[in-house]
C-alpha cells in the first residue's frame, strides 16, 4: 500500500523529481499536469541525449579501432620484410604486402567496429530503459541465463570466431596462400571468422573450421624455396657433377623469363646431402617469389637432365643381384637390371633324382 506523503510536491513528482515535474507543479500546482511534462519533455531529452551520446562514443570508438587496426596489420610485416627489402625488388613486395595488409585490416576492422557498435548501444538501450521506469533486474537475470546457455551450447561458434579473429591479426595466411592444415592442402580461397575454404591440387573444396585449426603450414608466405636433390652414379666426379649443375642453375639465373620474375636470389648447390643405396644427391637450392617453388623445380629438372646427359654423367636407377646355391657352389645369375640392391634368397633343397 503506498504511502501518501504531507508535501504534494512530492506525490506529484516523488523523492528524487525531475526538474520539468517540479517547476510545472508549481506553477500550475497540479499532479497530472507535471506527471504528464515529466513524461512528455523531461524523458525524451533525457532520451535524445542518451542516443547522441551514443551515436558520438560509437564514431569515436570505431575511428580508434580503425587506427588500433592498421596498426596491428602492418607493423609485422614491416619487422619480416626489413630482411628482404635488400634482396628483392622493394617495390613489388611492398605493393604485394600492401594488398595483403589492407585486406586484413579491412576484415579486422569490420569485425571490431561491430563489435563496439553492439556493446555502446547495448548500455545506451538499458539507460533508455531505465529512463522509463522499467526494471532492469529481471532483464539483466534473464539475459544473463541465456547467455550462460548460449554459450554452452555455441562453445565451438566461439571457439572458431577467437580463432578465426586472431589468425587474421597475426598473418598466418591469406587469400591466394598455398597452406598445409594437416587434414588438406591446397590454395586458400576464403578466409571468415568461422571457417577457412581451400582448394587442393585435385579442385576439392576443402571447409576448416578455424577452431579446429592445430596447426598451419605457409608455402607462400613472402618468399618459397624449390630444393632438388639429383643422383648421380657412385663412380662420377663429384666436384665435376657439381660444377655442371652449377652451371645449369646460373644460366637459369641469367635467364630473364625466369631470374627476373621468379627468383629471387641466385641458385646456390649446397653440396653432397646423402649417400644412397643407387648413387649420391647434389642438393641444389633456389629461392623463388611465393609459390613459385614448384614450376621452378620442374623447370630446373628438365635442365638438368640435359646437361648431365650432355656431360655424360649417369643418373643411377635401381639394380638387383640374385644369388643361387647349387651344390655348395655359389653362382651368380646377374638380372637384366643389373641391380646394386641385393637380395638373398634362402638355399633351395636340392631335388635328388630316384635310383632304381
């Protein structure tokens, strides 16, 4: 049962009274009249002020997270790209990491701008709730079970979305990037905040949630490198055979549909790298723009087998022995391969012919 008060001020506009209600009571000296001013003056600028309020914090707050992101998007690539700059032409790369970084700062951007929007106007929405005498108690119960809920029920949408935002923020790869998820390989085609689209080398499209992203592998990520390992023969000069592949990775150098564009360092032979079963591998390494690695290793093969076939220079390929007993006597029954590899086979019984 409410309480009538001694002081009609105060039961016409309450303890804590509005400006508006307590001027138009006292110049009219009448309760509906200031209930109905309160109501219909004093509530909505309260109310209008409130949205401007929120309209000014939600501009300024998305000028500061535009800032904030074109921050984040290029200073790591201004750290990676100062140990190429010397090295490669500095003006494609910096156009290339460009595109690349405002791409990323686009999609960051957007996703944090929205972010920001939906939080200030969120409070401005419960202050404009408040300013109407409704109880936000409840509200802020009820809302705070759903979203207890909601967030069991949706851990993987946030899993893949924080995954997703903080694999745009650091670079791990882009559109147009060669990548290893370890379930597929293949070129990103789409990247979002819930999942990443690749296309392998067979054209199967490929969608990774981000959450389920353990690792990733870049091919393309600014620069590549094509490593051939060619065999030659055991009984081949060694330092002649490099001499020759040298040659071929210079005059492949020299070469400007492909030194100009493609490479980016001179091909550099790094040596003796194993000694195999057939013959021995002259390791030959090239450093090329993003994902260029692969045409330029099968370039260079078809080089290569050309001047060791110039310089007659074998290339080994699998032989077999096969070992006979027969009597106690070992012979030897070489295989039309002439294989290195031998293979043993155990001991045959000798089959005895039946006497009379």
């Amino acid at each position: 049962m409410a309480q009538v008060s001694d002081d009609p001020l105060i039961d016409a506009c309450g303890v804590d009274g509005t400006y508006t209600c307590e001027r138009v009571y006292e110049w009219t000296e009448n309760e509906f009249a200031a209930t109905a001013a309160d109501w219909l003056l004093d509530r909505p600028i309260r109310i209008a002020l409130i949205v401007l309020l929120a309209i000014i914090a939600s501009k300024i707050l998305q000028r500061a997270v535009s800032r904030f992101v074109n921050t984040v998007a290029a200073t790591p690539n201004d750290i990676r790209l100062q140990a190429l700059r010397d090295r490669a032409p500095a003006k494609l790369l910096m156009e290339k990491e460009s595109k690349r970084a405002e791409a990323r700062a686009e999609t960051i951007g957007l996703v944090l701008r929205s972010i920001v929007v939906a939080v200030v106007w969120t409070f401005a929405a419960m202050m404009i709730l408040g300013q109407l005498d409704i109880d936000l108690g409840p509200l802020i119960a009820g809302a705070g079970i759903g979203g207890i809920a909601l967030g069991f029920g949706a851990q993987s949408i946030v899993k893949d979305f924080l995954s997703g935002l903080f694999m745009l923020i650091e670079d791990q790869y882009g559109v147009g990037d060669v990548i290893d998820l370890g379930s597929a390989i293949g070129t990103v085609e789409k990247v979002s905040l819930r999942s990443t689209a690749i296309r392998d080398v067979q054209g199967t499209v490929w969608h990774v949630p981000n959450g389920e992203i353990a690792r990733v592998g870049n091919y393309s990520q600014l620069w590549s490198r094509a490593l051939l390992d060619i065999e030659v023969a055991y009984d081949v000069d060694l330092r002649f055979a490099q001499g020759v592949i040298q040659r071929v990775a210079d005059d492949f150098w020299a070469d400007p549909e492909w030194g100009g564009d493609e490479l980016m360092e001179r091909p550099e032979v790094w040596g003796i790298q194993d000694l195999g079963a057939s013959g021995i591998a002259i390791r030959l390494a090239v450093k090329t723009e993003p994902s260029m690695q692969w045409a330029t290793e099968r370039e260079l093969r078809l080089r290569v087998k050309e001047a060791l076939d110039e310089a007659g220079i074998e290339i080994p390929f699998p032989q077999q022995t096969v070992w006979l007993r027969d009597q106690g006597e070992h012979l030897v029954a070489p295989a039309p391969n002439q294989a290195e590899i031998e293979t043993h086979e155990p001991p045959k019984p000798e089959v005895l012919e039946p006497t009379e």
